[in-house]
C-alpha cells in the first residue's frame, strides 16, 4: 500500500499541510507532536516496569496463602491464649 509514495507524493503531503497549518506553526506542532510521544513512551514504559513488578512479587508468595503462627514453639503463647472453651 505505501511501497507506492514516491518522493512527488511526499512532497505535496507536505504542501497542503503547509498550506492548512501555515509556516510558524509547523516548528510548534513537531514540538507539541515530540513531547507526546515522549510522555506516551515514558508512561508505556512505566506501565510495563509496574507490571515485570507484579509478575514478581506475586510469583513469590501465591495470593490467599497465608502462613499459620507456630505456636506449638511457645507454651507461654498456648496459656496466655483465650479460647473460648477454656476456663481462663
């Protein structure tokens, strides 16, 4: 489809947007056009660091798994517990 612009193509592409946007505001609409792209490639960037970080994080500890407390290590934790069957 465009293996077929050759350069008279080009150059009247050119001409009309001279034509539409004048010559002053061409410099400031290849400005504009390069802090866009810039901010777009920054936040794409940004988004795809987020997500290597999620990957990660999440690769080492599955969701919902929780570690239970061993208290079978600790008698003074067993006794000071409040059960709800017990007497204390």
């Amino acid at each position: 489809m465009f293996s077929r612009i050759g350069p008279l193509e080009i150059t009247l592409i050119l001409l009309i947007v001279v034509l539409l946007f004048g010559a002053k505001k061409l410099p400031e609409l290849a400005r504009g056009t390069g802090r866009a792209l810039r901010i777009f490639k920054a936040e794409t960037k940004g988004l795809i660091d987020d997500d290597d970080d999620e990957s990660s994080s999440t690769s080492t500890k599955p969701a919902g798994e929780l570690k239970a407390p061993d208290h079978a290590s600790d008698p003074e934790a067993l006794k000071s517990e409040h059960r709800p069957d017990s007497a204390n």
